[in-house]
C-alpha cells in the first residue's frame, strides 16, 4: 500500500513539474507549443515507463532509474524559468538526466551495472553532471553573459542564487566543457560501451536487448552531434532537424524499456499454454517446449538421476553440468528440496528468475515424468552396454580359442605326423609289415585329426575373416557348403572387427540352418552398406517355416540387438527363408 502511494505521489509531482516546464518554455523561453510539448512528453514517457516499471518489477533499480530522467527532464525545463529560485534548481540538477538516460540504459534489465568499466563511466557522468553546472552558476552574472535564447531583447534573465563573482570568460569555458567533456567525450564513451556490449552479448541478450541499445547509441551519437555544433554554426533547419531527431529517440527508448520488462510478464502469462503443451509433449522434446517459452532455443535440461548422484541427458547419457560463465549458465530445480532436473541456458535469463521461477514451477510434472523416461533410458544404455561387452568379450575369447588351437594342439598334431612319416621313411621296408600297418594308420588317423581340428578352429573364429576381411572369409565359407552358394555382394574394404564378426556368424548361422532343416539345394548371400547400416542377407530355396525363436537365431538377434541393429526372418511354409540383419556401420 506505500508503494503503492509513493508512485501515485511521483506521477502526481510529474505532472506538476510538467505543467510548469511548459509553462517556463511557452511563456518565458518563448518557445512554440509545437517544442514545448514533445519536450515534455518525452519526459511525461519515461516517468510513465518508470512508474509501470517499479510497479511490476519493484526489486529492479530501473524503473527508479527511469523516473530519476524523467524528472532531470522535467527539472530541466527550469533552466528557461524567469524565476531565480527554478532557474537555479533547474540549471543545477537538470543535466543529470544525461548520466541517469546512460545508466539506465547500460543498467537494463536489472537495474545494476556490468562491470567496474561501466559503474566508473556512470560516476564520471553523474559527478560532471552535477559538478560543472553547480561551478557554472558560481560565476553565471546574468549582466556579463547569456545562456539562453541571447537574441531576444525582452526574456527575462533570472539571476543565480548560487552566484559568488561573475565571469563571464569562466562561463563560457565551463559551458564548452559541458558540451565537450559531457556531450562529445562521455556520449563517445556511452557509444563504445554499447558497442561492446552488443559484441559481448550472447544471442538471447542481443535479440531481447538490441533494440533498445540501438536506440541508445543513437541517442549517445544525438549527444555527439550537439557537441560538434556547439562549435560549429548551424542553420535553423539543421536545429530543428536535430532537434526532432533528439525527440524521437529520447521517447523510443523508455518505450522500449518497458516493452522489455513487461515482455517478461508476457512470457510468464504464456506459462499456462507450457503446461498444456507438455502434456503431449515427449520427454525428449521438454527442452525444445520450454526453451520457446524462454526465447531460448539453445536451451538443454539435465535429469538428476538419484541412483548415479549425477545427472543425465534425455538418453541416459552423463551430463555434466557447465560451470556459470558468460556462455551458459544452470538454473537447478528442486520439489521438496530433492533435484529434479536443471535448466542449462543462456545467461542473459539470470535477469528474469521470476521468469525461470514460473517456468520451472510449470514444468515440474513434465520434467519429473522425463527424469523417469531419462533414468529409463540410462539404465537401457547400461543394457545395451553391457551386452556389446558380452559379446566384444565373446568374440575376444573365440579369437584366443582360434589362436590355441591353431597355434597349440594343431601344430602338435601335424609335427608328431611328421616324425612318424619321418620313421616310415627311415625304417623303410626292414619293419614288420604290421608295424607298418599301424605307423601308417596312425599318420592318418594324426590328419584326421588336424582337418577336425582345423575345421572346429575355423568354427569357432576363422583366421581368414581377421588376415582378410569379411569377402575373403565369405568365400572360403562357401567353398566349404555343400550347397550352391552364391555371393551376390560382399564389401572389398575392410570393416571394423566386431561388425564383421558380426555379419559372419549371422551367415554361418543361416547357412547352417539351409543344410540342417531346410532341405534348399541354393543359397544367395549379400552383404551391403545401406544409409549407415550394413545390411547381411541370406536367402534359401528350402522349405521354409523356420522358427525365428530358435536358439541360434536368438543368439543372432540378440548379437545383433548388442549392436544396436536388429533381425528379422521372413520364412513362410514352402517359400523358402529369407534372414535379414542390419547393423549400424558408419560409411
């Protein structure tokens, strides 16, 4: 309720002072009422800019910020009083409007400051806002020197009541290091600091704020502009134009000001429409739904994952959280002090957490429901994870089989053959025909040995898939089918190892299915890249009805599954079986 009447009792003496600005401009400047009223409007705008602005946002300096112009406006228009008292008040405090315009506009949306540059600029402005005009009227003697208006004969010249020894020199000097060190030098710095603020800025802030420092740096280059005249002549036409441009510029900004605040309010009220939304909205689309609402589409949300203590993407996968910089910045959210998620966006929303507040208060059901399908689906990325190692750990282990027996009993068993041929040889014809017999016999029996042992060795991994690659290895797998079997297609590159590990057992385990069940006579392999997937085909001319949920095929597919591809069997009664794999295989 005070607040509420301390901003009844600002607009009331803004209007006031208003009045009598027009007033002390028509009557006493003499100026037409054309001038007199943009002069006051604009300054009518910022007090109403400043008043909406503390009402809705009363924790923001700037709608304080916007009243403390409005009325160094509104003061101003004194300086043109034929009153001592308010030409004294209004020359003394009115170009403050100056530093208070740069502030507010460098201070928006928070009302505070970026950095130690931009609060010294202020300080420097406001000191020489107030210092110079004071030490002007020290030493302003309306009889030695004219301020304004200097060609009419009748307009009142009020006297200084601040006034200690006339100088009329001194005056002069004074009002030139206004018009430069005010004007020129500060309104080229306010410029550059838009400037940099503009290059600095992340694409959220450039787009919610680049209207209004635009309209800022025109102001600041309006400033300049009155410096360069103050020593150079100017027509009337060129007063006139510049003094329509000042106008329009200074009302453009507390109306862009505004805009921007109350925007705020306006993204807030779309909240219900969020909650509507994320009703239908899948978990891996949250992001995307409340980053519309926050005019932040880089926005990302991390899941708080309760198990893991971390926190988690919308797939499952670990999401460390960025540490608080100028590119990104994370808002947590909490129910009932236990995180639920959090919100990694840009930092320009730091400056609207009542924003973020409403949003987050919105979203919670939606983004609980996401933390769940996120957990759900960390715990599907350990699944899948942990049979790719099964698998990669199978495979390991037939390759070292492979290497044992080859390696190991294999080449046992062909150097005991050779030293007993080597016995046959040596013994010729002088040994018993019997031990000949049996020398004999067990040479074969020892080749025997080593063809199975070398066939079980070739089942289990074939050296020839790891020397040459999966054609190679499909070839010799058809020279030893006793079917027809056809290689219609087959990579000639290389593959990584577990995809071709991979489409060879898929081959084995079809073909085998052909000559033990089938009853096919022909059999047509093809192994393809198709869009990132290498796709292993195997079809028969048997007899069909193969029962997918056997236990080969089922290792198959869930070999398959383990990389992220899938198995399919199409094998209708008397039509022959088709076997089709797909995995993924980046081309």
């Amino acid at each position: 309720m005070k607040s509420s009447a301390r901003l009844w009792a600002v607009a009331v003496a803004g209007a006031a002072l208003g009045v009598l600005g027009y007033r002390s401009m028509t009557r006493d400047l003499e100026s037409p009422w054309w001038q007199a009223v943009p002069s006051v409007a604009v300054a009518w705008t910022f007090l109403v800019a400043g008043v909406i602005a503390h009402w809705r946002r009363p924790a923001s300096r700037l709608g304080t910020l916007m009243q403390l112009v409005a009325f160094a406006l509104l003061l101003r228009k004194f300086e043109y009083s034929g009153s001592s008292a308010l030409f004294t008040l209004g020359f003394a405090f009115g170009a403050v409007f100056v530093a208070a315009f740069g502030h507010a506009v460098l201070a928006y949306p928070s009302g505070h400051l970026h950095d130690r540059l931009e609060r010294t600029v202020a300080v420097v402005a406001y000191a020489f806002a107030l210092v110079v005009p004071i030490a002007i009227l020290l030493v302003y003697d309306p009889r030695l020197s004219c301020l304004f208006d200097c060609s009419s004969p009748t307009r009142v010249r009020p006297e200084s009541l601040l006034l200690v020894h006339g100088d009329e020199n001194l005056v002069s000097i004074l009002r030139d290091v206004v018009a430069v060190g005010l004007y020129g030098v500060l309104g080229a710095v306010f410029v550059v600091l838009i400037v940099r603020r503009l290059l600095e800025a992340t694409p959220r802030a450039r787009r919610m704020r680049g209207p209004l420092l635009l309209a800022g740096a025109a102001a600041g280059l309006r400033a300049i502009s009155e410096s360069v005249f103050s020593v150079v002549s100017r027509s009337t036409f060129e007063g006139l134009l510049l003094f329509s441009i000042e106008e329009i510029v200074q009302a453009a900004v507390p109306i862009v000001l505004l805009v921007g605040l109350l925007r705020e309010r306006l993204a807030r009220a779309g909240v219900a429409d969020l909650l509507r939304e994320l009703e239908e909205t899948p978990p891996d689309e949250v992001a995307a739904a409340i980053g519309r609402v926050l005019g932040d589409p880089s926005l990302e949300v991390a899941f708080w994952m309760p198990a893991r203590r971390a926190y988690a993407d919308g797939a499952g996968r670990d999401f460390p959280l960025p540490e608080d910089d100028r590119a990104r910045a994370v808002t947590k959210l909490e129910h009932d002090g236990a995180p639920i998620a959090a919100l990694v966006h840009d930092p320009s929303l730091l400056e609207e957490p009542k924003l973020i507040e409403a949003v987050g208060a919105a979203a919670r059901l939606a983004l609980e429901n996401a933390r769940l399908h996120a957990e759900l689906q960390a715990q599907l990325v350990k699944v899948r994870e942990s049979r790719t190692r099964l698998v990669t750990a199978g495979d390991e282990e037939r390759r070292r089989i492979e290497r044992d027996l080859h390696d190991g009993a294999q080449q046992r068993l062909v150097a005991l053959a050779l030293e007993l041929r080597l016995a046959q040889r040596e013994l010729g014809g002088a040994t018993n025909p019997a031990v000949e017999r049996v020398l004999t016999t067990a040479v074969d029996t020892l080749q025997l040995a080593v063809n199975e042992l070398r066939e079980l060795a070739h089942g289990v991994h074939p050296a020839i898939l790891t020397q040459a690659g999966i054609a190679a290895a499909l070839e010799d797998l058809a020279r030893r089918t006793p079917l027809a079997v056809t290689i219609a297609e087959a990579p000639a590159d290389r593959l990584p190892a577990d995809i071709e590990a991979t489409a060879y057992f898929l081959v084995c385990e079809a073909l085998a299915n052909a000559v033990k069940h089938a009853n096919a006579s022909e059999v047509t392999i093809s192994v393809v890249r198709e869009a990132g997937m290498l796709v292993i085909s195997v079809v028969d001319d048997g007899r069909g009805g193969a029962n997918s949920d056997g236990q080969g095929l089922r290792g198959l597919a869930d070999r398959i599954e383990a990389r992220g591809g899938r198995l399919w069997v199409e094998s209708p009664p008397g039509a022959g079986t088709r076997v089709v794999g797909e995995v993924p295989c980046a081309s």
